[in-house]
C-alpha cells in the first residue's frame, strides 16, 4: 500500500472516530439535558400549583370541581406560543391529587384513577416521607415516547402534609425540541465530516503530489537524465529539492571530471604514441622525404589532438549549460551561410545542395547562434563526408507554431543496423567511405546537446532516395528540429 493510501485511511480514520465520538456525545447528551430542563421547570410549577391547591382541599368537603372547572379552563386556552422554530397552540400538561394516605382524590386526564392508590409510586411515596419525589414510567417499555415524567410537591398546611400533587409532562411533548435539536447535531456533525476528509484528500493528494515530483527528479538523476531544479510552493519540500539539487550539482561534478578526465586520457593515447613513434624514427638518418612524410604525421596528429580537445571542451561547456547567449536568428540565413562554407569539399566531391523551404516556412528561432552553427556544420560536414560522389544533397526546411525543422538526406551507404543503439554516444564513430579512418565521435553527441538545449531532438534514419522514375539509391535522413522559442536555463 503506497504512503499517500496510508495516510489517507489514517486521517480519515482519525477523523472519523473523532467526529463521530463528539456527535455521539451532544447526541446522547441532548436528550438528558432537555429532560433535565424540563424538570427543573415541573418542580417550580408543582411547587406553586401545591400552594394554590391548599385551599381547595381544607375540611372534609373538598372543593374538587372548582378545581375541575379551572383546569378545563386551562385546557381551552389557545397558546399561540412561538418557542423558536415550535408552535404550541394547546398545553400537553397533566396533574393529579392525592391525599395524605396516597388514593387518588383528582386526576385532570383520567378520571376512572379516582380512588386508587398511589402510595407506592416514588413520587408519591417519597413526597409524602418528605423526600423529592419523581418517576419516569412507559406504558410500552420498549418505546422511549411512551414515557411520562411525573414530578410532586407536597400540599402543606400549618406544616403538616395534607396531600400530594403530581405534574405529568409526556416524553412525546418533549421530543419536539429533541428531534430537531438531533437532526441539526447529524447534519451539521455529517457535513463538518464530509469537509474535513474532502480536505484531508486534498491535503494527502497534495502532499503526494510533491512526493512524485521529488520521486521523478530523483529518478532523472539516478538515470543520468537532464532535470531542471525543482521549485515546489512549499518551503520545506523547496528546501528538500534545493538540497537534493545541490548534491547532485555536487555529484555531477565529482563524476563529470572524472569521465572526461578518463575520457580525454584515452582518446589522447593513440595520437601521442604516433607522434612518439614518428618522432623516434625522425632521430635516425633518413632522407628528406621520409622525414617530410612523418612530420606531416606528426601534424597530423597535433591538430586531430587539438580538434579532439576543443571539441570536449565545447561538449562540456553545453552539457553543463554555460555557454548559452539566446538571441532571435533567422535560421535559413544561418544555413545559407554555413552552405558557403564548405564550397571547397562540395566541389571536391562534385556534391550540389538544393535547399528546399516549405510556403509557410517561418525560420525565425529563438537560440544561441554559436552552437546552431557548429549543429548545421556537423551535420553537414557528416552528410557531405558520407554521400557518394556527384550526387545531389536535398535540405528541407519546415516550421510549424511551436517549432522549426531541417532535413538533410544524403545519397550513400546507410548506417549498420549495431550503430544505431549508439549513434549519439560520445566518441563512437564509423568510418568515413573516403578515408575509411573513424572520426572523433563528438559531433553527432554535440549535435544532440545542442538539441536538447534548444528544446529539440535529432533523429537519424535509413531512407532510400529517389534519383529517377524508375531508379533510386540508398541515403541517410537527418532531421533537427529546435524549438521557435527555447528557454535559456
């Protein structure tokens, strides 16, 4: 299970049990307290209606149905009470009266419970002995809303208890504040979940986001990849990516040095153990041309030396982006002037370049001249050094809205299938058809960095090249495409 799925399911977990412990607590809290409430209220009102019933119960003749009347009375009141978002119209409250031995002598909702005796429910048994009485009682114990609270005052006269008077308050009649009261807590409780795991999501994808990319650079680095420095809208992830770039500057560093080092040592050997060899013989006695022979050698060698020197040099300065100046260039200008150039090897080798531009060619790039240069001049020097003689160079220029292409194809003998998987690759080399001797191997490899560096790719193909209707050689395509507006890094 992958980190981001971990802390996912810990952080909606935690959440979860969190909320649902805290709305199970006001959940199971509000109806207690609202009963509570109502108690409280019951115990004000049985103390002030036992005052008001002492009158009604002096002397042997019990003055019950003035009492009677009153409730009735009370009973055909229209409240028209608005209590927050409830309308009581009618009251739901009930009581009844017994005397000091605990019979029933009123009760303003039952009348056939005249008589009986109640002495041994708590809230009269417990009123009577002086106590605070009250019960709760269902008439269908598996149903809360069936409930009644019955809450007593003693009818006191000259301090003696003459009787007892129980106010009835129903659950159902109490619910009414209850319910909403527990949807609004699930909702409000339902939906405040809802939020903090959408936002938890958000958070883990974000936080996961930034892993990946790390992840990814980390990846290009391991592979030898290009990768720009990171930038993360997070100041400690930015301080991990600032680090981890600076190691890598620091490895990069360590390790570039020490390939171009065995690089530059390897490649030198061959040159130097001619000159070597060349100058040993020079020190014995031979005649003029001899000796002119392995000075050109010797020449020879220096400048393949001094070629092979330079060109590292450029290569590595393009690798490690310092040599950049981004300037607007009119690339078929560019082209044109390179063209010139090797006049002399194209007359050499009876070779003619036709230059072909599409009708909506627009040649304008955005790059440094120096090294688009030094990639047309590559490119040309391979395909005039590997076409056949007295053949026709075709160059195909082409641009789009993000880029601009060039195509070279030459006639002459194609690249060997082995080759391909390292064409690109620093010092590898075929030989040359005139010479049959191997170049240095850097140009194509700085043709492609400059690619890279210009947003582009080169791509090299087999193609076969047609020179007739009815006849046609094999050639090489080779296609650069830059980006019209690089970004200098």
């Amino acid at each position: 299970m992958s980190m981001f799925l971990r802390l996912s399911l810990l952080y909606l977990v935690l959440i979860s049990c969190s909320i649902i412990l805290v709305l199970n607590i006001f959940y199971d809290d509000i109806k207690p307290s609202i009963r509570q409430a109502s108690e409280e209220t019951l115990v004000d009102s049985a103390t002030l209606l036992a005052e008001f019933s002492v009158p009604y119960l002096v002397g042997d003749h019990k003055d019950l149905e003035n009492l009677e009347v009153l409730f009735e009375l009370f009973k055909q009141r229209t409240l028209n009470a608005k209590i927050w978002s409830h309308i009581k119209v009618k009251t739901n409250l009930n009581f009844y009266i017994t005397d000091h031995k605990g019979e029933v002598i009123f009760h303003s909702s039952d009348k056939s419970q005249h008589g009986k005796d109640y002495s041994r429910w708590l809230d009269v048994s417990r009123t009577l002995a002086g106590k605070y009485g009250a019960r709760t009682t269902r008439t269908d114990p598996a149903n809360d809303l069936t409930g009644s609270m019955y809450v007593a005052a003693p009818i006191v006269l000259d301090k003696e208890i003459i009787g007892v008077i129980t106010l009835i308050q129903t659950h159902y009649g109490i619910q009414q504040f209850i319910g909403p009261a527990q949807t609004k807590i699930l909702v409000v409780g339902g939906l405040l979940l809802l939020t903090l795991v959408i936002l938890g999501v958000l958070l883990a994808s974000w936080f996961n986001k930034m892993l990946k990319r790390l992840t990814a650079y980390v990846n290009k680095i391991r592979h030898g990849d290009v990768a720009e420095q990171l930038q993360l809208n997070d100041p400690s992830f930015n301080k991990l990516a600032d680090t981890l770039h600076k190691m890598r500057q620091e490895l990069d560093g360590k390790a570039y040095i020490e390939q171009y080092v065995q690089t530059l040592t390897h490649e030198l050997k061959t040159p130097l153990s001619a000159i070597s060899a060349a100058a040993q013989i020079l020190e014995s006695d031979l005649d003029d041309a001899t000796k002119k022979k392995f000075l050109h050698n010797i020449e020879t060698e220096v400048q393949r030396s001094k070629q092979l020197i330079e060109r590292l040099l450029l290569l590595a300065s393009i690798e490690n982006q310092q040599h950049q100046v981004f300037n607007s260039i009119n690339l078929e200008h560019l082209i044109n002037d390179e063209i010139e150039s090797f006049q002399a090897q194209l007359t050499n080798k009876n070779i003619q370049i036709k230059l072909n531009r599409s009708e909506v060619f627009d040649g304008d790039v955005i790059g440094d001249e120096f090294l688009l240069r030094m990639a047309v001049r590559n490119l040309l020097d391979n395909a005039i050094d590997f076409s056949f003689n007295g053949v026709i160079l075709e160059m195909y220029l082409e641009s789009t809205k993000t880029d601009v292409g060039l195509r070279i194809i030459n006639q002459g003998e194609v690249i060997p299938e082995y080759a391909f998987v390292r064409i690109f690759e620093r010092f590898f080399s075929t030989p040359r058809p005139s010479t049959g001797r191997k170049s240095s191997g850097l140009g194509l490899c700085l043709v492609n960095e400059i690619a890279r560096l210009h947003g582009g790719k080169i791509s090299l193909n087999n193609t076969m090249v047609n020179i007739a209707s009815d006849h046609s050689v094999t050639g090489v395509e080779a296609e650069l495409k830059l980006a019209k507006n690089a970004k200098q890094s």
